[in-house]
C-alpha cells in the first residue's frame, strides 16, 4: 500500500481521471442547446426560431441582432449567417406535458432534470432533450422527431396539413457534419439568381442611411425632451467603432444629457443673450 513510508503513490493513483467529468460537461452542453437561446444564452421562451443550420434563438433576441448587427455582443458568431427575417422561421413546438420547468428539493436548491425537454413531437411523443433527432419544416416552421418523419410517410404536414418537400426539412441542433451540409445547401440557395435582389439592395442601403443619419442630429442639439432617444440612437451608430472608442462617446454623451445643472446654466445663458440681442441693439 502507498503513503507507508515506503512508497510514493503515482499521480494516477491519486487524481481520479479527468474524463468522466468532460463528457458530462458535454452532455450538459448538448442539452442546454434545446433549453437556451444560441445568440443571448438566455431560456428559450415563445416566440422561438430557426435558421437555415437549424439553431434555436429566442426571437426577440435574433430581432434585437438585425436591429443593430454591429453593437458589440457574445455569440454573433451563431447568427452572422441570418441576413433579415426571411432567413429565420418561427417554430410551431408542442408543448411538454411533463415539463415542470425549475424546481427546488427540500434544500431550496434549483435544479432540473437535464434530460427533460420542454417541448416533444406531436407524432410519437418523444421529448426534444438533444437524445433524439428532430426537424423543422421550413415551409411551415412545424417541428418533429426524426422518428415519427420516417415512420409516417408523408408529404403533407402531419400537424398543420401544408405540403413540404423533403429538401424543406431542416435538422435541429444537428452534429457538425449535418450543419456543415445545411451550410452547403444554404450557400448554394442564395446563390440562385433572384429577381427581387434589386429592391433588396435599396432598402437596405435606406436602413443605413436612417441609422447614421441622428448621430449628426444628437450631438449639438441636445434638446431636454428628445435627449434619451438621441442618446440612444448615437450610442448604437457609435458602437460601429471598437469598444473603447465607444465608451468614450457615451461618456461624452452622458456629459451632454445627463448633467442636468449645467444644462440649466447654459439655457439661462442664452435665453439673456437671446433677449438682449434683438431687442437692445
Ligand atoms: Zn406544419
């Protein structure tokens, strides 16, 4: 035996392998892909999405990204590829019945059971907690386990009846083989000529044109009732620029808005000097 003054126990001997902890830290990682929001990391919550390499977004969170791509956030990596909202598609999931959600024990801790999911397919009733296979129809945005597509037959929507085609059917949180083929398929789908690219174009460069136009607009202005939306909006155009600059910017901005006693001064100022130009000279 070691530690008898004898002999050294080896590392191994010692440290219980490292392994076993990794791959339920994996497994853990894989479930959380149904329970969480790819792009905010936040708890999936109706309205939910997909995209073309079926993530799964909350879509107020993938709305906020289209908004402002450029301000500076974790995970834009996850939705670089989702241009506007034709390449997202709002999910028809059916709820779980047996889905309680957070819970305490006795202790008060929360915890929750990994491999519960919160929603199942409404064909065979099996649970979308990352074991199983599921997709969603593009066509329709209904979703289904992988099971119930192969055993029903069909070209017809088994939950809302609208025909799809089997190229309209996009895996869930696949492996990265099946995502790399999605990206395939995806690429090669915008590469097909659209007559409708033209207007596309225009309105986006509109959008742009909106987006850097209040930035001139805030800065000298500065009027008291519309200060916190010109705030807002110049913070969001300043974010184009890296990090620090924009912490400057906003610092700047505070100064200008927020700093209410010199804003009085100046306006105290100027209304005698508006009195006393025109009318005494
Ligand atoms: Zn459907």
């Amino acid at each position: 035996m070691g530690c008898d003054g004898g002999t050294i126990p080896k590392r191994h001997e010692l440290v219980k392998g490292p392994k076993k902890v990794e791959k339920v830290d994996k497994n853990a990682e894989l479930a959380a892909r149904w329970k969480y929001c790819a792009l905010s990391q936040e708890r999936l919550r109706r309205p939910i999405v997909s995209c073309d390499l079926g993530r799964l977004y909350n879509k107020d969170a993938v709305i906020e990204y289209l908004l402002d791509k450029s301000a500076e956030r974790p995970n834009t990596e996850a939705v670089v590829h989702i241009r506007g909202t034709k390449d997202i598609k709002e999910l028809h999931l059916t709820d779980n019945p047996e889905w309680e959600g957070e819970r305490r024990n006795a202790k008060g801790d929360r915890y929750e059971d990994i491999l519960k999911g919160m929603f199942i397919c409404p064909v065979v009733g099996l649970e979308m907690n990352g074991k199983h296979r599921f997709c969603y129809l593009q066509t329709c945005g209904c979703v289904f386990s992988d099971r119930a597509l192969k055993e029903v037959k069909t070209e017809i929507c088994h939950k809302c009846g609208d025909p799809f085609k089997g190229e309209d059917l996009i895996v869930l949180n696949g492996t990265k083989e099946e995502v790399e083929k999605l990206r395939e398929k995806m690429e090669e789908r915008r590469a097909r000529p659209k007559p409708k690219t033209k207007k596309s174009k225009k309105s986006k460069e509109a959008e742009t044109e909106t987006v850097s136009a209040p930035s001139d607009v805030a800065g000298p202005s500065g009027s008291s009732s519309s200060s916190s939306e010109d705030t807002k909006s110049a913070t969001a155009s300043a974010s184009k620029r890296s990090v620090q600059e924009m912490e400057e910017k906003s610092e700047v901005f505070k100064s200008l808005f927020t700093s209410h006693s010199s804003a009085k001064r100046t306006k105290e100022q100027t209304s005698n000097w508006v009195t006393h130009t025109p009318y005494h000279f």
